[in-house]
C-alpha cells in the first residue's frame, strides 16, 4: 500500500441476508449487479458473522471491537428514546480514526441510544394522549443505565419525553463523528424526526404510525411504530434522503487531502418495506426484492462518486449487514419464487443459527486485495477495528477492542485462519461459540425474541458444520468432551473479559439487578455473578 492513508466506507446494511446478495447466492432471484461489481473489485468473505443477530447490539459490536454481551445491554435492542448505550470511556473506531486525522461522519440508522435533554414529564397533552392509557408505571427501558427487558418496561409510546428543541447531551458525535445526519433508530421506530449532529432538525407535532406493529411476521410489511413525527418526515423517503446526504458528503470529502471514514448503517432493507416508485416491481419477487435493488443501486452510485473523484483506489470500501434477513420478508412468498434470503442457513434475525448471524461481507482496497477473491475463513465484524488499525499501524491498548483480530493477513491473501473461535449472540441474549467447524449453542430453540427465564441458556446443540452447515444434525450427545472443552473455553472469554491477548477486563452489569441468566450454565456462575450483585447502579463513567 502506499504510505497515504486509505480512506474508508463502511456500508452496514439493515437486515440483508446472505442469500439475497447474487454474489454470494448464485440461486439469487436478485441480481445485485452493483453489490457483485464491488466483489469483483475485492475479497467475498464467506463466513463472516456479526456479533449479534439484532441489530443495536451487532452496531456496538461492529464499533467497539468488543462483544455485545459485554455491555450493559444482554438481549434484544435498544427503543429509539433510549440513552447512549455504548460506555462513555470506551473508544470506538472513529474515535481510533478520528485521533489519526481522519474526518469522521456517519450517516443513516444510529440504534445505540443518545443522552437527550428530558422533559419533567411526557408530554401527553402535545399529542392528545390520555394518559393514564399511555403511562409508564415502573423503570423504563433504557433510561438510568437500565437495559433489562426483564426488569423494565419499555414505553408505550416512545419520545414523549425528550426535549427536541434542546441539544442532544450525548451521541454520534461524541462517539467520535465529526459529523452525523440521521434517525436515532430503525426506519419503522419513533422519533421520526431527523438528526443533525447534535440538534433535531424538526419539532415533531403530530403522531403517526400504528401501535403493537408486527416485526416477526410479514402481516404489515408497510406499517411503522407509532410516535411522534414532524409533519414533514416522510418514512418512504427516508433511504433516499439519507443517500443523498452521502454522495453530497462525498464531494465534499472527496475535494480535501485529510483522509476519510464515512460510516453509512442504511435503512435498508428493514422494515417498512417501502421502496421507491423507481424501484416497484423492478426484482418481480415483491416489495422486499425491489427494497434491495434500492439498496443495491445506492451502493453503485457509491462506487461511481468515489471513481469520479478519483478516490476508489485509494479506499478500503467494506459492505456488510447488521444480522439475518427478517421475517417481514415473507419468507413464504419468497421460496415459491425460488428465493431464500438467508440462503442454505438455518434460521433468521435474532436466531442463534448461522442464518442469524452469517452475513455477505465484502471488502475492496486495490491497493491491497486482489481483484475478485475470497476467503472462507471465520471473521467477526468486531475484527473491522484492529484490522484497520494494523493497516493503519495504530496500537490498540488493553481497554478497547477486546474482542478484535486483524485481518490484514487475509486480506493479503493469506489463506491459513487468524481466529481460533468466534462467539455469537441471539436475540434473547443467549451465546453460541465457534472453534474450527464445531458449533455449540448454549441457548433453547434459537434464542430469538423468546422469552428470558433461568432455564433458557444450557446446552443445547452441537453441530459438526463440515457436514453439517444447514445445522439439522445436533450431535450433542455424541461428544461429550467436546462440548465441555467449548464451554470452558466460553467461560474463559466471559471471565476474562476479552477473548485476545491482553490485560483483563470487566463486562458491564446488567442492572438493576446485576443477574445475568444467559450464562448461568458457567460451573461457577453464582461465585462469578456475585460481584456484580454486590454493585450499586452503575455510576456514569
């Protein structure tokens, strides 16, 4: 490479399967020409798994370097009203880019919590709410470092209570951003005003949306949460809107010699599946298709702007998605077409199995990846922040990116493995661990959005995936040795607080009651938990 730093682009799409890339599916009954094109440009890498299969908690770990599991957040997501999530000490990577003279924006879906200025009270009568309808009894979700949906509730209506006149106390751009234009969460979660750094652009006035939305099944494909909204925020818009705050950015960052991190978590393809009219009917499958040949264009337009300013070659371009595709697909109406988005793997978003988690990543950098190759090798997204800080030549210290390899050597062309296990997580916050192709899952049917109890988290299922990559065959009885050496070796990363070399680490507590029943199957579960039993709240860091 040359001595100039590489730009980077770190696309993070919302909900792709690994089936529906055609690059990575040949059976694709969408050809995502743009999306190959950057293949063609780069390395496909076939085993490659966020660390979640949700979506706040894979973005934590995608920018921390660091597994989920070990913030204070241990299952399923945050509301789009919730208070920052990611711990105030912690550096990120675009703190990591930014220290290194880097100009740092993110644009789109930011899903890990912003500290808000608050109200005294919802604000029931704005919206003419009845309140005693609407209420919040005990501690909400995701406010006071409370991320325990068993502990919690979360709110009826979300945003009721956030001074949007008032600048944000804590978000993106404290983070490391120099810049963000965005929503706080999902396309289909309330407040549906936009972000500007750290100001809401708009007052939202009105209330829209539907309460009790369906996000497991394909019975509102359309529909979007209910919750405050400007009168001028139009949901199908919102891709759009966010597409063109990245080209205009591009120019922009294109024209200067400091280097670049742009980091785009697109909307697309969550939910609601709302493509635009350019895009209706164009896959022939259905809305979901023509959703991700949106996706699939704006990724093109990317490629293009960077070759116009002469910038391609000199960028590290990486494209991945946050978990599995969701049900609100139609998995159904899509097999009888012949089209499976989460491909030949089990399972779907916030499953334990490999269609929950495996995603069609893909990175280009001309100057150091040969055109058009591949690595089957185990990667996690938490790798993305020591490889670029290799690249880079940066040092890591102990207290971030604890769960992080390089995978410099890799993308050099190397073909022997850089991680000797991986470790998943599912909706529900129960663990998986991967070593060489043995796969223990130590949580009850998928985990999914199933309910959290102590009987949950045990294991469950083996799987040999040499033979077995569709995960049908559980072979839990038949080794019993190695199920027990993958456990020990799980417990070891839980204890030790990171899974690399380095000194040890804590993980946060998972408040209000420091209980964390997802890995209450360690032998010594109850002498480990005990310190954090024993801690008050977590004082702000």
């Amino acid at each position: 490479m040359s001595k100039k730093k590489p730009n980077i682009v770190l696309i993070f799409a919302d909900d792709l399967g690994y089936g529906d890339v055609s690059s990575f599916n040949p059976n694709s009954k969408i050809q995502t020409k743009h999306i190959d094109r950057l293949a063609d440009e780069g390395m496909q890498f076939r085993d490659s798994h966020a660390t979640s299969s949700l979506c706040t908690p894979s973005r934590y770990g995608l920018l921390t370097g660091r597994y989920n599991w070990r913030s204070r957040l241990k299952s399923f997501v945050v509301t789009g009203d919730s208070e920052a999530l990611v711990e105030k000490n912690r550096k990120t990577l675009p703190h990591m880019l930014k220290e290194n003279g880097y100009r740092t924006a993110a644009v789109g879906k930011w899903h890990l919590g912003m500290d808000f200025e608050m109200l005294d009270e919802k604000d029931f009568d704005k919206f003419s709410l009845d309140k005693e309808s609407f209420e919040v009894k005990g501690p909400q979700l995701g406010r006071n470092k409370q991320f325990d949906m068993t502990a919690v509730e979360a709110a009826k209506i979300e945003g009721l209570d956030i001074d949007y006149s008032k600048p944000i106390k804590y978000g993106p751009n404290d983070f490391g951003f120099d810049y963000f234009f965005g929503t706080t969460a999902s396309l289909d979660q309330p407040p549906y005003v936009y972000v500007e750094n750290n100001h809401f652009v708009d007052d939202p006035t009105i209330l829209m949306g539907l309460p009790n939305v369906a996000r497991h099944n394909p019975s509102q494909q359309e529909a979007w949460q209910m919750g405050p909204a400007s009168p001028e925020f139009d949901v199908q818009k919102v891709p759009e809107d966010m597409q063109k705050k990245v080209i205009d950015l591009l120019d922009d960052m294109g024209e200067r010699e400091e280097p670049f991190f742009l980091y785009y978590p697109t909307h697309l393809v969550h939910g609601p599946l709302l493509p635009t009219d350019e895009f209706k009917g164009r896959s022939g499958i259905g809305k979901y298709g023509d959703f991700v040949l949106q996706l699939d264009a704006y990724v093109g337009q990317i490629i293009d702007k960077l070759k116009e300013k002469d910038k391609f070659d000199e960028t590290i371009f990486i494209l991945t998605s946050d978990n599995g595709a969701s049900p609100v697909a139609d998995f159904e109406h899509l097999a009888k077409q012949g089209h499976h988005p989460n491909h030949i793997y089990k399972g779907e978003k916030a499953d334990i199995w490999e269609g929950g988690h495996r995603e069609p990543t893909i990175v280009s950098s001309p100057e150091m990846i040969k055109p058009g190759s591949v690595s089957n090798h185990m990667v996690s997204h938490s790798d993305i922040y020591r490889t670029v800080a290799d690249i880079l030549g940066v040092s890591v210290p102990d207290e971030a990116a604890e769960d992080s390899v390089s995978l410099v050597d890799l993308l050099k062309g190397s073909d022997e493995p850089v991680r000797e296990d991986v470790v998943h997580s599912s909706g529900n916050g129960g663990l998986s661990i991967r070593r060489g192709f043995w796969k223990l899952n130590l949580v009850d049917n998928g985990g999914g959005f199933s309910e959290i109890d102590q009987t949950n988290f045990k294991p469950t299922e083996l799987y040999d995936l040499r033979e077995d990559i569709s995960e049908t065959n559980n072979v839990i009885d038949d080794y019993p040795d190695v199920v027990e050496e993958l456990m020990e070796r799980l417990a070891e990363h839980v204890k030790k607080g990171r899974s690399t070399e380095g000194k040890e680490q804590e993980n946060e507590r998972n408040n209000p009651t420091g209980e964390w029943p997802q890995i209450n199957w360690m032998k010594d579960y109850d002498s480990y938990i005990q310190k954090f039993k024993k801690k008050q709240e977590d004082s702000e860091e």
